[in-house]
C-alpha cells in the first residue's frame, strides 16, 4: 500500500514538472527572440563604431599624406628659380593627387608661381595673413566669382630652414567626392564624409550605397522616412555629438552611425544595410532553436532519471529503516560496556535522566539530576573558571547547535584535579526535538599525560634554544634552581624565590620592572598554573653592573607537574635584542616621513585621534597647518635637491622648537610636498602662540645660497580644540580654512580659525 502511494506520488510530481517545462519553454523562446533582437542592434552599434573608427583614420591617413606631400614640393619650389620646373612639378602633382590649383606666394604675399584654375589670392576667401606660415585644410568655400565649391590645403615653404613663403593647393569638391575613399580593411559598411553645410565631401565606393549627389541635406529633405530630420541632424553636429539613425528608402534601409572628424566642422556617416542584420539575426534564431532543442531533451532525461531514483529511495527507505533498528541494538549493547556516563537532558525542562551512571553521578553524589544546569553549581561540580563553558555549551544546543565538544576541569569535590569530555548532541523527537543526549568522560588521566609530555617538550626546547637563563621552581616549596649565561643572576641552587626576584629586579630597566614583578608574583604564578596558562613576556636587563648596557630579552614562563605530583615552574630567557631592535625600527619607519624623520599622515592621525579622547577640560590645544611660501620657485629655481634640503632644514628647525621650547608639548608631521603639521598641548593660549611667532622667525632665518635672491616664510593656520572639534579630520579642516586666509591675506603670517 506505501509502495503504491509512493509510485502515484512521483507520477504526479513527474506530470506538474512536465507541465512546468512546456511553459517554461514558451517563455523561454519568447525571451531569448526578445533578447536576439537587442543583441543584433547591439553588435550592428558595436560593428558600426569599429567601422566609424576605422574610416576616421583613414580619412586622417590620406589628409596627412597630401600635407607630407605638399610640404616637400613648397620647400622645392621655393628653392628652384626656373618657372619652367616650377609648372612642370605642380602639373604632375595636380594630375597625381586630383587638385585644381597650385598657388606659391612670398613673405609679401606676391605671387611666385600659379598652376591651373586661373585665379588670384583674392579669390581664396579663406586665406588671410594670419594664416602665413602655418599649415592645415580649409572649410568647404566658393572660389571666386566661380559656382564652384573647393576646399584649400595651405603649408609653409621653407628655404634653408627659413621660412620664405606659403604654397596653396586647391581641390574642388566634385573632383573630392568622385574620388573614392579608401580603408585598410574589409567591411560591408560604407562612408560619406559631410560638411556641416551638408556638402558632400568625400565618399567611398560600395555596392549597398543608394546616393551619389552633392548635398546630403537635399537628400534627407526628398525622403519620406529619412529617419531623422535635418533640423536634428544639424543640431548634433553643432553640438558635436556622436549618434545614429535608420533610414529607409522604399524597401531599402540602412543604419547610419555619425560622428565627428578632427578636420574643421566635417562628419563622418559609416552606413550599413539592414540585409547585414537580417543574416545576424537568422543565425541567432537558428542557435536558439538548436538550444532550445537540447533544453528540452535535458529536462526529460532529468524526469527519467528522477523517476528512477524515486523507486530506487522507496528501496533505500525500507534498508535504512533496518539500519536503523540495528544501530539501535548495537547502541544499547555499547551502553552497557561504555565506561563513560550518559544522560539524555530535557532543554526546556532542564532536567537529565541517566542513561548509565558512573562519574557524573558519584561526582555530584545525587540520584537525579532536576535541575541539571543549577545542580552542577549548587553541588559544586564544576569550579568557576569552568562553569560558563556548560553554560554556553547549553545554550548553543537551545539555539540549534546540532553538536557540541568541550573539556571541564573539576577539582573542587577531590583531593586532585580531574578534568571530564562532554559531549553533546541533537536527539531526534517526535515533539519538538528539544532532547540532548549527553556523554561525560573522565580524561583526567590523559590531560595529565599531556600535559606532562608538552612541559618535557618546553624544557627540552628552552634548554636546545640558547636560553641564556634556564630556572625552575618549586610550587610548594618556593624552592628555586637556576642555570644562568652571560651573567644575568649568579647561579644558585635551592636558592630562596623571594632573594632571587630582589635580585632581578635590580638588573631590570626601571621601565619594566613593574612588568616583570607583577610575572614574577608568586600568587599569580600559582593562579597560571591552576589554569595551565603559559605566560610570555618581554624587557631590558642590564648585562654590566659597572656601566649602563640593557638588552632586550624575552622570558617564557610554563607549568609542568612532576612524577609526584609536585607542582613546578620553568622559565627560560633568551636574548631577543636584534630581533627587537629590528621590530622597533620597521615600526619607526612605518610612521615616518623617510625625508625628514618627522610622523606622516597616518601615524600623525591616529595619535591626534588618540590625545583628543583622553584630553582634559583644563589643557588647551591647538592644530597648527604650515605651508611654505613660494616652495615652488625654489624647485624650479634651485632645483629638487635644494628643495629636498630645504625641507630637512624646516623639519630641523620644528624639532629644535618641540625640544627646547619649555611651554608645550608639540608634535609635528609632514604631510607632503612643503605642507607641515602640529599638534599643541599646553596650560595658556598665548603660550601656542608665541611658539607660532617663534616658528615664523626661525623661517625666515633660514638661508639660501646667496647668490638667489629669494627669502623663506611660512604660513600658518590654527585651529584650537573645542566643542566643534571631535576628531582629527575636523581640526585638519579648520586649519585647513586658517591657513587659507593665511595665503590670502599676504603669506608669511598667522591666522586662527573662527
């Protein structure tokens, strides 16, 4: 009867799925034919762009190349004398290059030779003297009294690197746009290159292109769906703009990119037929079907293989079951040979019911454990140190912990230490699988194994690692045993504790010895040892007694427990000095500016941060900005070494003001380029600002070479602490602000922020 219930239940979840795929299917082919379309245009936008990019430097290509060619044949002509020459090499370039007129002219504007379109320099409306030596194209203009547009290329000449005269070369449009232009690359795009007149200038040969006339504006305004009008199309090349339109003429249509060219005010149009996108788009929707196809074929084979492993779980679901009965059995027949206490505990109730009792409860000496979590403590199961890790244990498995594993030390009911495993973990229930099952192991003697081989192995390391003092102690009988190098204490064996602290502590930098006395302290070494802490520390001793000559050293202090129980203490010292002083100098120069040896930013605003939190009510403050005047002409004057010098001398001149000014305690930065920093602390405000007219002065004593004529100042701004100051970044800003009406108001001078 389940079996038949199971088979109906996967035929109907096989049938909603089925159902589920067809619609998904229907969305899936409308989405992606939706998505084909953008993507078309977006490859036609990108394709266009590339092509538009392309076209543009092949324009620029071939205006180069006229210019390269037209300034080698103005510096020739300029240079030959004989008119015959001079005609012979402007005909042939006027044949090669498609031009009309050639026009050599002097400093004087006389004219030296002329090739071609009968004209004078009055006809060339865009030339005027301004123009004379220089080299470039001209807009699209009227020759003349001519109907004839042309544009005009325009170089200099030179003769033997002097400037002698300007050659003209004259093009006209028609000759311009009938002649093809040319790309590098092969491309189903075409182009058109527009003036902003819409004149057409330039176009290149293709078989899609549907206009072959004189203005392309006249063509937009014959159209009945030109896609744009002329009116846009103009106001995005005055704005010079980049854009695209789609054009359509009768049953043909073309999408057109424009953008501008670096030549005057012209465009650049790049087209392309729709037939283009059409083909994209057929091998798109080709994909799509092939795609949609497999989609389909995927989500059957998935049903199969669903339906198979449906039958194949009823199967499994009869063997677990099994299983489980056989766990079960071989649970119980543990149970009864475990040597370890179990109990199943009610989170709700807190309460525990034994599963089998041994330590647990001869270690509370109680039947029933109701209410555990508070039984433990009345009872004094646990010591204090111990009792928040079952606290928290307990409510991790309240929050839905699934398992939890922890060690507890228990000395308190027994004449030694013991120390238990629990073990907790999630018990299925059919209400509210609230249940733990909870297992306790008495691990007291592997705790005391290992902890007995990590205090050899601490020993054996201390002794193999050239301590230079290696002592033990004796817990219970303040007994010390000491082996010494280098002369750090005198040897001693079973030399009284107390003697040999005084006698540390004599050797000691007065700095650290509040440090190594609070280590040193009997009581608290007996407290480490009850928690099986090791203890580091590190300090200065003095290695001479006649001369002051400290070393940093690092004592390590560890716990081990002899054969008879007998608590003790090692304590080995190495000498850590090179070590240290390498520390102290990679934290050095992480806060230092590396030119002057002055805070940088960042460690100068973490200890301002850090002063304003602790600052009192009665202490006045102050945030100092410096900036030197002129620091740049300096640099440019002297060049970066003198200025680099001149930084080291301010930054010496701040220090000897921190050092020796006996009014306030001063703290400087710099913060880049010639921008300093300080932060004051002191009992008056007049007194900061005296030190600001001091630092003024001593500025301005500084010397430079005496052969520049050019004096240091420095401009401050301040900032003193208040109610609107919480941290570094808004005294930076109101200094900031001070110094700025500082350089307003003349440099050289001091100003307080308001």
């Amino acid at each position: 009867m389940e079996n038949d219930k199971l088979l109906l239940h996967s035929r109907k979840i096989i049938a909603i799925g089925i159902c589920l795929l067809s619609i998904l299917t229907v969305i899936f082919l409308y989405d992606f034919n939706r998505r084909t379309d953008y993507q078309v245009e977006a490859i036609t936008q990108s394709y266009l762009m590339e092509s538009a990019n392309q076209g543009s430097d092949s324009i620029i290509r071939q205006v180069n190349d006229r210019l390269v060619n037209l300034r080698f044949t103005a510096d020739y002509l300029i240079q030959e004398t004989d008119a015959n020459a001079r005609y012979e090499v402007m005909e042939k370039l006027m044949d090669n290059d498609h031009f009309n007129q050639f026009l050599l002219i002097d400093k004087e504007n006389q004219q030296l030779a002329v090739s071609g379109i009968e004209s004078s320099l009055a006809d060339l409306r865009f030339y005027d003297s301004s123009l004379f030596g220089q080299e470039g194209i001209s807009d699209v203009y009227q020759l003349g009294s001519m109907n004839q547009k042309v544009i005009s290329y325009y170089v200099p000449a030179f003769n033997n690197g002097e400037l002698a005269g300007e050659f003209i070369a004259t093009m006209s449009i028609e000759k311009i746009a009938d002649t093809s232009l040319n790309t590098t690359f092969q491309s189903n795009a075409y182009y058109y290159v527009i003036a902003a007149d819409g004149t057409m200038i330039q176009q290149s040969e293709h078989q899609d292109s549907l206009y072959d006339g004189r203005n392309y504006y006249d063509y937009l305004k014959s159209m009945d769906d030109p896609g744009i009008t002329v009116d846009e199309l103009q106001a995005m090349m005055m704005n010079n703009e980049t854009g695209s339109f789609y054009l359509s003429i009768g049953s043909q249509h073309r999408y057109v990119y424009i953008r501008p060219l670096p030549i005057n005010n012209w465009y650049l149009f790049t087209l392309v037929s729709s037939d283009n996108l059409l083909v994209q788009n057929e091998k798109l929707s080709k994909s799509a079907y092939y795609l949609t196809i497999k989609l389909v074929l995927t989500f059957i084979c998935f049903f199969a293989a669903y339906y198979y492993l449906a039958n194949r779980s009823y199967q499994g679901t009869i063997e677990a079951k099994r299983s489980v009965e056989r766990s079960n059995r071989m649970f119980e027949l543990a149970l009864q040979h475990s040597f370890a206490t179990m109990f199943e505990y009610d989170i709700q109730k807190d309460a525990a019911y034994f599963l089998k009792e041994r330590n647990i409860k001869a270690l509370c000496d109680y039947d029933s454990l109701c209410p555990f979590s508070k039984l433990v403590f009345e009872k004094r199961c646990l010591n204090e140190t111990e009792k928040e890790k079952l606290l928290d244990a307990l409510s991790q498995m309240a929050d839905g912990a699934e398992k939890a594993v922890f060690e507890i030390s228990s000395g308190i009911k027994f004449d030694e230490p013991h120390w238990f495993r629990f073990t907790l973990a999630k018990l299925p229930s059919e209400a509210d699988g609230k249940n733990i099952l909870g297992i306790v192991e008495d691990i007291s003697d592997d705790v005391r194994k290992r902890r007995q081989l990590e205090q050899e192995i601490s020993m054996k390391e201390a002794l193999f690692h050239e301590a230079i003092s290696v002592w033990t102690l004796n817990l219970d009988s303040k007994i010390i045993c000491s082996y010494t190098r280098d002369g750090m204490i005198q040897d001693a064996v079973e030399a009284n504790y107390d003697e040999i602290c005084l006698a540390m502590l004599k050797i000691v930098h007065e700095d650290d010895a509040e440090l190594v006395a609070e280590a040193m302290n009997f009581t608290n070494l007996k407290r480490e040892f009850a928690e099986g802490r090791e203890q580091r520390i590190e300090y200065r001793i003095n290695r001479r007694h006649e001369v002051k000559d400290f070393i940093w050293v690092e004592s390590v202090f560890s716990f081990y427990t002899l054969d008879n129980q007998t608590p003790m203490l090692l304590c080995y010292t190495m000498n850590i000095n090179e070590e240290k002083r390498r520390r102290m100098e990679l934290k050095f120069k992480s806060e230092r500016d590396p030119l002057t040896g002055l805070y940088n930013r960042t460690a100068f605003e973490q200890l301002v941060n850090d002063d304003l939190n602790s600052l009192s009510l009665n202490q006045t403050a102050a945030f100092f900005m410096m900036d030197l005047d002129e620091f740049k002409l300096v640099n440019d004057t002297l060049g970066h070494n003198a200025g680099d010098e001149l930084l080291m001398q301010v930054a010496y001149h701040l220090r000897d003001i921190r050092d020796h000014n006996g009014l306030c305690e001063i703290s400087i930065a710099r913060f880049g380029g010639d921008e300093f920093v300080a932060y004051l602390k002191g009992d008056k405000r007049q007194d900061v600002m005296d030190i600001a007219e001091r630092i003024l002065a001593d500025i301005q004593n500084i010397k430079l070479p005496e052969r520049v004529e050019l004096r240091i100042s420095v401009s401050i701004g301040i900032a003193f602490i208040d109610q609107q100051h919480h941290n570094f970044a808004d005294l930076y800003e109101s200094a900031d602000q001070a110094l700025y009406e500082s350089k307003r108001s003349g440099k050289n001078r001091i100003s307080i922020h308001n």
